[in-house]
C-alpha cells in the first residue's frame, strides 16, 4: 500500500459525507446503497465513523460530472480514468468525483463499471490511501471486475487503512434476550393514558442528552419503517438504523449492514414479534425474519404467503400488538389485521384507516407500538393513538424520540 | 501483423498523456536531445512496468499498451 506525500489523514474519527448529485444510470436509492457499502467497508477496519450530511459542506463531497468539471483532471469519456479522489484536506481535499460518461451499475457487469467497487477504491484516497501494486487490493489502479456480493478487503488494503487510523474499537453488540425487566417503573401503566400529564412525553424515555448528529433533529425527518428489537427501538431510514436503547442513554447511528449485511436497504416496513424472538422486515413483495443478527432460513419470502391479495406490491407499515398478539400491515388507505396465533389474515379485512383510526392520515410511512400506545408515523409527524379507544391522543414530531 | 505507421504513433502519443497522468512524465518539450527524451520516456515505461508486475523492458509492447488502456483510477500511481 502507499500513501500521499506528508500522509493527510482526517484528524478526526467522525467524517461526513454528502452526495451532491446522481448518475441517471442507477435507482438514486442504489447509488445511495452503494455508497454507504463502500463506507462501510472502511468504517469496519478502522474507528472511523461516517455520517451522511444531505446539506451544506461535508468532509467527503461525492458527485458525477463528465470531461471537464472544474478541477484540473478532465474525465476523458467513456473508459480510460473511471473516477478520481483527493486525500484529506479542505476544499476539494476528500471529494470524490465519477466519471459519468461510465455506464454505473448496481451489480458486476462486463458492460459497466460496479459503482460500489470504484467508490469503494476512491475513498480509500478521500481517507488517505494511494495506489498498491499489490494485485488484487482494493488499492490496485486498475478497475477489477469482481463479484461484490461478499466483498471484502485485501490484507493489503487493511494493513494500509489502519496504518493512518488504527484498528476499530470494540463495536457495540446487540443486548442478548436475558434482559433485565424491560421497561423502567416510572414508565406509564400500559391502557391508562389519562393518568399522563400532558408534559409528560413518553418518547423521552432516557435522560435528555444532546444528540450527537444535527440531522438528528431535523425537523423534516421521515423514516422508511420502526420496530422494536429486544427491548430496542430501531428507526430505519434508507441505509442507516437509528437505534435508541433504555439502557444507554446516546442514539446510535449505524449502517444496516453492518447489523444484517446481506439484507437489502430500503425498508418498507418492519415489527417484532416479541414472544418469538423475531423481527420481519419487507421490501417491495418480499419479507425477511431476523432474530438477532440472523437471517431465518427459507427467506426472503412473497408477502402473499400472509395472505395479501395478488394486487397488493409492497406494505407501507406493520406493527404488531403484543397485547392482542395481532399484527395490522397497512396499504394505501387500507389495513389488514393478521392473527400471529394462527398465523392467517382475519376475515373482514381489509378496512378503511379512516374508519378505525381517525385522524390518522395515510400513506403511513412506520408504525410502533410502545407504552401502550401506538404511534403512526406519516412524513415528519407521528400520531399518537390509544389502540382500545382506537383514539388519537396528540402529535408529534416523528423524530422526538431522539431527545430534541 | 506488423503494426501501422499510423497506429504506432496514437500508441505513442497515448503512452506519453498515460505516463504524463500517472507516472509523473515530463515531455520536456524544447529539448534539443531527442534521445535524451526517449531515454526519460523509457525509464517512466520500466517504472510503470515494475509497478504493475510487467516484465520490465522499457519498451512499449503489447502488453504494456494493454495495460495503459484498462479502465482505472485517475490518480497518479507514483508522486515526485
């Protein structure tokens, strides 16, 4: 491996990152895939973490732009140089540029040029990283058509990264099922909202503490899907988990690689199903379970093994009611209930959400069930419903459970 | 097949833009020394050569055009 002259490095372990613009080649959310694996793949070798900025000056600026596009190395058309990366520095130090006359695709073509492996290569330079003339690193100049579905380091690559950064820190692991008692006592009673003083928040459930990212709290923040995982309350939003736990009082941001790399990002919806230790999560018409980190065997599968309807495509939202050990999956301005004892959809389904959670709107983007309580998340507000009196209580910032 | 007069001298000019880019080369456009000029060009052809694992003869052969036109990086593999 080598590195630049004077050996830049981000003097730093948190570095931002920010895609200024996508090639038409590939889904915007494949290219945001993409890139979040190629960060991860680094982030995993060192104590580097990397947060994505979706405004204003981030530490690595990633962009596609053809010939000449302001800096002093034109791209050349199509083949030839592919893409190019600045070490750490201001400015353009870090930026990484792609050659958009390239054809990019998501998956190793011989008519194209595997977006992940070459950003995976460019990064190695916005963190410091030459080239290596060791075949077959990540660091080789040379565009090497691999099969990226395991990707994973070179030696050569690992011992070069960790030369500037050092190995990564202990990674923090899952809490395992022998939890103490879930919530703490001075939670509210499940079923008796009433005796809730309206100052009381129950998504605050730790000790205020400022968050550590300021997209944290911005205001316009969606989710694609939540869920509770042992005791855990997960926000996924395209390649990235929020993960809030009652035991520690920060809000951890990972990849959802890096929990389940071999599941797809992009999550529509997700629930737990918390007396069998699993977790659902569907995309498009197919669904995984997980318990833990482990993928189920036997899945993906179609969501129409539940029961949907050939004309239903994907789900909007799921959560299940540990009380009633039912499951509701809404579409659209309908939902279905689902019995997790018989595993069958109930008869009379599907309904109209306006008929049985008024003031509820929909497309519900995530649902969650906690304290009691269900909360409809719909764009950057949620809905706060007593499921028995199937009545709104009040609204609220989707992101308010991120101590804001 | 013998290599065309023409062809040799695309070759040429592509090899002189790849090492000009990646190896640091430096045309030294007003030399009065051509063969000086060549010899640069052939100790920047052995540095790419050895860098890639080639067989190190400074000359501009098959493979090492080969080589020159596999889609890569655009940063220089060697810095002054």
């Amino acid at each position: 491996y080598s590195t630049f002259p004077l050996r830049p490095t981000w003097k730093k372990e948190d570095v931002t990152y920010r895609i200024l613009n996508y090639t038409p080649d590939m889904l915007q959310a494949d290219v945001d895939e993409a890139i979040a694996r190629a960060f991860q793949l680094w982030s995993s070798v060192t104590p580097l973490r990397f947060t994505r900025l979706y405004s204003g000056q981030a530490d690595i600026m990633i962009s596609f732009a053809a010939g000449f596009h302001g800096d002093f190395y034109s791209f050349d058309g199509p083949g030839g140089t592919l893409a190019h990366a600045y070490p750490p520095g201001g400015g353009l130090g870090g930026d990484a540029h792609f050659d958009e006359d390239e054809n990019w695709t998501k998956f190793t073509t011989y008519n194209g040029f595997n977006l992940f492996l070459v950003a995976a290569h460019e990064l190695g330079h916005s963190l410091g990283l030459g080239h290596s003339n060791v075949f077959g690193s990540l660091m080789y100049p040379v565009y090497m058509a691999t099969d990226t579905r395991y990707y994973q380091l070179h030696q050569d690559d690992i011992d070069g990264i960790q030369a500037l950064y050092g190995p990564p820190r202990e990674s923090p692991v899952l809490p395992t099922k022998a939890l103490p008692p879930q919530e703490p006592t001075e939670m509210i009673p499940a079923g008796a909202p009433t005796q809730m003083s309206p100052r009381e928040d129950p998504t605050e459930m730790t000790p205020s503490k400022p968050p550590q990212r300021p997209e944290d709290c911005d205001p316009h923040l969606t989710f694609d899907a939540i869920t509770t995982l042992r005791g855990e309350t997960l926000f996924f939003k395209g390649s990235y988990v929020w993960r809030k736990s009652p035991y520690f009082s920060e809000i951890e941001h990972d990849t959802i690689f890096s929990f389940w790399p071999s599941l797809i990002a992009g999550f529509d919806a997700a629930y737990e199903v918390d007396n069998k230790d699993r977790v659902l999560f569907f995309k498009d018409n197919q669904y995984w379970a997980v318990s833990g980190y482990r993928i189920d065997s036997g899945f993906p599968k179609p969501i129409h093994y539940l029961g949907f309807p050939t004309s239903v495509g994907k789900i909007d939202a799921a959560v299940h009611d540990q009380n009633t050990k039912r499951t509701y999956f809404f579409v659209g301005n309908k939902y279905w209930s689902f019995n997790e004892n018989t595993q069958s959809m109930e008869r009379g389904y599907p309904r109209k959400i306006a008929a049985d959670f008024q003031g509820v709107p929909h497309p519900i983007d995530a649902a969650l069930q906690k304290n009691g309580y269900f909360y409809f998340f719909h764009g950057s507000n949620q809905y706060e419903v007593d499921m028995k009196k199937k009545k709104l209580i009040r609204i609220m910032k989707s992101n308010s459970w991120f101590n804001c | 097949f013998p290599v065309s007069q023409e062809k040799e001298k695309e070759d040429m000019q592509f090899a002189k833009k790849y090492l000009e880019n990646f190896y640091d080369f430096k045309e030294e456009k007003h030399s009065l020394f051509k063969s000086k000029d060549l010899n640069h060009m052939a100790d920047k052809i052995r540095e790419m050569q050895s860098f890639f694992g080639l067989e190190v003869t400074g000359e501009l052969n098959h493979k090492t055009m080969d080589m020159m036109k596999q889609p890569r990086c655009g940063m220089p593999d060697v810095r002054s």
